[in-house]
C-alpha cells in the first residue's frame, strides 16, 4: 500500500515544512553564536546587528526576483539550487577569520550572499501550493510550511548550544551547511513542478487539484507593474511588513535578549528562547486550520482578512505586556504567546497572495515577502538601538504598535480579487476583438 495515494500533494507540503525548518536553522544560527562570535571578532550589539541585517537585506532584495525565478523555472529546480547556495554561505560564514583584515565587513558579504540564497524559498513554496493546492487547503498547506519557520527556529537554540559547547561555533555551521545540503538534495527526487508531472499523482487526486484551482489563460508572468499598481498587494505588503519587524525580534535578538538583558545564563536561555518559535509552529499550524474553517463557512475575508487581523491585534497585547513582566520566565512565556498569535495570521498573507498571483504566485509572494525582510532589517539594526537609548520595553512597544497597524491594513484588502484574467474572461474578450 501507498502512504501516499492521492496524497502526493501532502507530501511535498510536508517536505516544504523540512525546507523551512532548515532555513530557519541556517538563519537563527547566528543569532545563537553571537555572544562567541562578538567575542572572538571583537563586536558589540550594534555591530552584530549589522551582521545579521546583511542576511535580511540579501534576503530582501532577492525576494521578488526569486519569485520570478520559480514562476519561469518551477520551484523543483530553484529550491534545489537554493538549497545549494545557502549550503556553500553558511560553511563560508565559518570559515572567516578574525585575524584577516576587514573581517567584519567580510562577515556582512557573506552573510548577504547567503540571504540571496534563501531568499528563494518562500515565493518557490508559494508557487508550489498555487499549482498543487486547492483554494480551500491553502490555509492549511500554508500553516504547514510556516510551521517549519517555528521548528527550525525552535530547535536551533539548543542544537546550536550544544554544539557550541562541545565543538565551537564554527562547527555549529558545518553541521547547519550538511543539513540543508541534504534536504535540497531529496526535494529534487521527490519533487515536480506540476501534478501531471509527477508519476505517483492519481488521477482522482488530479481531479481533485484542478477543482480547487481557478482556470486562468495560458499567459506570461504578470507584468511587474500590474502587481505593483494593485492596492490589495500594497495592503498586504505593507501588513506584512509590520508581521515581519515583529518576527525579527524573536529570530535575531530573543535569545541574546534573555542572555545578556534578562540574565539567564547561556543553557536557560537556550531552552526558553524556543517557547517563543514552539508557539509559532503551533500558532501556524493552527492558524491555517483556522483560517479554512472560517473561510468554508463565511468566505474568504471572514477566513482569511478576518482571522488576521484578529491574531495580529492579540499578538499586539501579548508583547506588550509580556515586555514589562519583573520576572525573565514569565516574560518569556508571555512574550511566546504574543510569537503564536502572530503566527495565526501566517497562513492568511500566503494564501491570499497565491489566490491573487494565480501562475505568477512566486513573483506576487516575492513582493509581499520584500515587505515582510524589509522590516527584518530594519529590526535587526533597529532594536538594539532603541534598547541602548529607550531601553527594551520600547523595543518590545513599537512591535506592539506596529502590530496594530498590520491588523488595520487587513481591512481594506479583498480576498477575492485575481490579478490574471479567468479564462472566460479572456475568451471573452478574444470573441469581442473577433
């Protein structure tokens, strides 16, 4: 018996969530090693930060060009690139020296060259579930991607630790380059671009897929300025931007924020600062459920702009007052529930920008995800700043605030529009000229 009959589809969902986990551990590394890494480079905060916002802003700038990418090539070739890529960075970020001149800025190339390489994973992803996934799945199947965003980042803590402890950070990277290294290379086996191309779909499960999929006309990739010109993709972008200053303070400065402003030591630190991507996993996992139950019941923008901007506003009032909490582990807990609740609004922003971009899901997602990094590296140099002269409650505060707005924006967007024309429309148009 197949596992896997009428099911393919789960399947590669399932390996995405693989995916994501691995980039997260690639990504969040840096943050785990940085008290090692300021110590033997000779950096302080502020300048770490400029280390970790060279990996956003790579990350950033690729994000809409990947998505085009994985529109013309297909995400089974450009994610095992991807994987490729970001396997050769992160061994690179290893292997700087401290002794060589200029070691700082050598730090910011690499890690940049390594958030160009990832930056393809999220807009290919979404370019997957545009061809594999029923409308009505794509909360789901989104909540199952991001979910990885919380188990990589979760585990990376203590694995990281762990082999800081015991073999030094540079060893933290090998093993993290091997890794992914090793996912990519599965993907390629198990992956296809289209259902019709991959031997193990049944024909029920490809009938079921084109049910759930709008037809649209055989067409280029949208123009960029169509996607540019669409408010319901500037509401989003910019809601997801707001999602994406929020995110970043966990991934780039929680644990070092539990370490070195709470004063938990190095191992306490380490298992308290996965609480937080623990309740993203869960939160997006959730959240998709959520949002497709919703959105069977009362449509899309009761399940999908409704659901979001609920999280975002429950997500506002968790980090602010976990921010103020005396104590460093109710903090901690408080702060993860504000981490989940922003989660639950995950699935919402992917699944509305693949309904939206259709065959060009890749290059719409990319430009909501430039949105969402763009953020990142504001936080990532942002935040310490804030906290150096503010203190970190303040830091913690304008997350909540921009939280806010995020929910707000969710408001004016409509779910329901789809920038490529439906076939009708386009035979009908065809039939006019005739």
């Amino acid at each position: 018996m197949n596992p896997f009959r009428n099911r393919v589809r789960w399947l590669l969902i399932a390996w995405m969530f693989v995916i994501s986990a691995v980039a997260y551990l690639d990504r969040v590394n840096l943050s785990v090693a940085g008290t090692s890494i300021e110590r033997e480079f000779g950096l302080d905060h502020v300048h770490l930060g400029w280390v970790l916002s060279a990996f956003v802003f790579g990350y950033a700038v690729f994000q809409a060009p990947g998505g085009r990418l994985a529109d013309r090539f297909g995400p089974r070739r450009i994610l095992s690139a991807g994987t490729i890529w970001w396997a050769i960075f992160t061994s690179l970020t290893a292997l700087v020296s401290a002794r060589i001149a200029g070691a700082l800025f050598v730090l910011i190339a690499v890690r940049f060259l390594l958030g160009i390489g990832e930056a393809v994973v999220y807009p290919a992803g979404n370019r997957l579930v545009a061809s594999w996934i029923p409308s009505w799945e794509r909360g789901i199947a989104n909540g199952v991607i991001f979910a990885g965003v919380g188990a990589g980042a979760g585990i990376t803590p203590p694995l990281i630790t762990y082999i800081l402890l015991h073999h030094g950070w540079r060893w933290s990277f090998w093993v993290s380059a091997l890794i992914g290294l090793a996912v990519g290379v599965v993907w390629f086996v198990i992956a296809r671009d289209k259902p019709e191309e991959h031997a193990m779909v049944t024909p029920g499960e490809a009938a079921h897929i084109r049910l759930g999929i709008p037809a649209t006309a055989p067409q280029r990739p949208l123009p960029w300025r169509s996607i540019f010109a669409s408010k319901d993709v500037a509401a989003v972008t910019l809601s997801y931007f707001c999602y994406g200053y929020v995110a970043y303070i966990f991934f780039a400065w929680f644990f070092i924020y539990l370490n070195a402003v709470r004063g938990l030591n190095l191992k306490t630190s380490s298992y308290y600062s996965t609480l937080p991507f623990l309740a993203m996993a869960a939160g997006s996992t959730l959240g998709g459920w959520i949002s497709d139950l919703i959105t069977k019941a009362f449509g899309k923008r009761a399940g999908r702009c409704g659901v979001a901007c609920a999280s975002m506003c429950f997500c506002a009032v968790f980090v602010a007052i976990g921010s103020y909490a005396q104590d460093a582990r109710i903090a901690s807990v408080v702060l993860a529930g504000g981490a989940g609740a922003l989660y639950l609004s995950q699935s919402s922003f992917w699944s509305v920008s693949s309904d939206l971009g259709g065959a060009s899901a890749g290059s719409v997602s990319g430009v909501m995800n430039m949105g969402n990094q763009t953020a990142g590296i504001i936080t990532a140099s942002l935040t310490p700043w804030i906290a150096k002269y503010f203190h970190w409650e303040t830091s913690f505060f304008v997350a909540a605030g921009l939280s806010v707005v995020g929910a707000v924006l969710w408001l004016v967007v409509d779910p329901n529009v789809q920038l490529a024309p439906r076939r009708q429309e386009v035979t009908l148009a065809g039939n006019r000229i005739n």
